[in-house]
C-alpha cells in the first residue's frame, strides 16, 4: 500500500480527524474495527442519527462515511451487520446509534463488540475500540 503524499495527505488527514474515528473491515473474521476516543466515537451515533433525519427529506438510502468511503450506513427492510456497513429501517438505524452511545458511555477504555446487541443472529462483530481522550484517529491509517 503506498502512502499519501501532500494535498491528498492533509486532507485524508483532516477527514479522519473530522470524522472522529478510524476504522478497517476484516472480511476474513467478519469484523469492523471502530478506533476512537468517546468523543470521536460517539460522531458515529451522531452520524447515523443524522443520516436517518435526512432520508425521511429526501430519497437517500446510504452514507459513506471517512476518507476512503467503504463503511457504509444503509437503509433496508431488516438489520444487518456485512462487508458494507450498518443496514436497518430508520427505526432501526436509530437504535444502533444508541446502541453505539451506550456502548461508548459505559466503557470508558478498552473493547466492545456491539454486533450481537444490534442484530444477535449475526456472525459479524462492529467493534468499537475505545482510546484515550484526544486519541487521533489518522495515525493508524497506514497510507498517512
């Protein structure tokens, strides 16, 4: 994998730091991984949140979310953790942002898998991996 450079660099930068967390897909264990402080992980609660307000405006039906745009928040007809991202109605959507939250509240280090709360039939985990305060989320990406 090669890295940034310049322009390209400072704004991959910047939309992980905006975005408040890092993360990577394991397809072969079937797992996100969500690395952040509470603050910068709770952006992806706010996230959701946001994007549910916005499909009942309009006729979206997902939302990439950072810099590389492959952790994907989509509306369907039932609740889904795979290779894409997040899946659900609105309603449900809404419950996986306070899932999200409450995992964060509750545990003020360490690791969380949420997967199982939001859809217990699934063999994916979503974990969220959380740092300490003022943790930067740009410096694992390893194209930085």
């Amino acid at each position: 994998m090669e890295k940034l450079s310049g322009k390209v660099a400072e704004i991959t930068r910047q939309e992980w730091q905006d975005l408040g967390f890092f993360y990577t897909l394991d397809k072969e264990q079937k797992s996100w991984h969500l690395t952040g402080d509470r603050v910068g992980l709770s952006n992806l609660a706010k996230a959701v949140l946001k994007f549910t307000d916005a499909t009942i405006e309009s006729s979206k039906d997902h939302e990439h979310l950072g810099p590389h745009w492959y952790l994907t928040i989509s509306l369907d007809e039932k609740a889904d953790i795979n290779a894409r991202g997040v899946w659900g109605t609105r309603v449900e959507l809404e419950s996986f942002a306070g899932i999200v939250q409450n995992g964060i509240d509750e545990n003020l280090s360490g690791t969380i898998d949420i997967a199982c709360t939001y859809v217990p039939t699934t063999d994916w985990h979503f974990y969220l991996h959380v740092k300490e305060v003022a943790f930067d989320p740009w410096t694992l990406d390893p194209q930085l």
